[in-house]
C-alpha cells in the first residue's frame, strides 16, 4: 500500500501543480480583461478610443479562448459578469 500511494502521490503533486497554474493564469487574464475593460469604460470617447477598444477585445478574445480550450465554454456567463459591452462582442465575433 505504501509503494502505490508514492507512485500516485508523484502522479497527483504533478497535477496538482498543474491545476494550480491553470488557475493563477485564469486569474492574470480575468485580471488583464477587467482593466481593459475598466480603460474602455473610462475613456471619454474620440482620439484614442479605438486603440483601448482594441485592447479591451483583445483581452476578452484571449480569455475566452484560453477558458475554451480549459473545457470552459459558456461565454454567456463570462460576458454577464464582466459586463462586456457590445461594441467589444462585435469586435471579436461574439454572438
């Protein structure tokens, strides 16, 4: 019994690991789409507008396909709640 729980603890510090940096970089993109989105939402429109418009979907972009390929696919809850308005929807395809 003891030779097969090390065996299995190796396997399941590994994934372990594995899990945790997964999370920690979830967090970082969630983190990277809240401040792009935030700039957007505080930008008084005109000069400019386009290139933190292009950021904020950018971000969104890169989180939601990294949550797909996770096995996360309900964009409909991650656009309710990071609120992300349309016009960033519209710039990456987003139905």
């Amino acid at each position: 019994m003891g030779r097969r729980l090390d065996f299995e603890t190796g396997e399941a510090v590994l994934h372990h690991e594995l899990l945790e940096e997964q999370a920690q970089s979830m967090g970082r993109a969630g983190r990277k789409v809240e401040a792009a989105l935030a700039a957007l939402r505080d930008h008084p429109g005109g000069e400019g507008r386009a290139i933190v418009l292009k950021a904020a979907a950018e971000a969104v972009w890169g989180f939601l396909v990294q949550r797909e390929i996770m096995g996360l696919r309900d964009r409909a809850a991650v656009i309710a709640l990071y609120d992300i308005p349309r016009e960033v929807l519209v710039r990456i395809g987003a139905r």
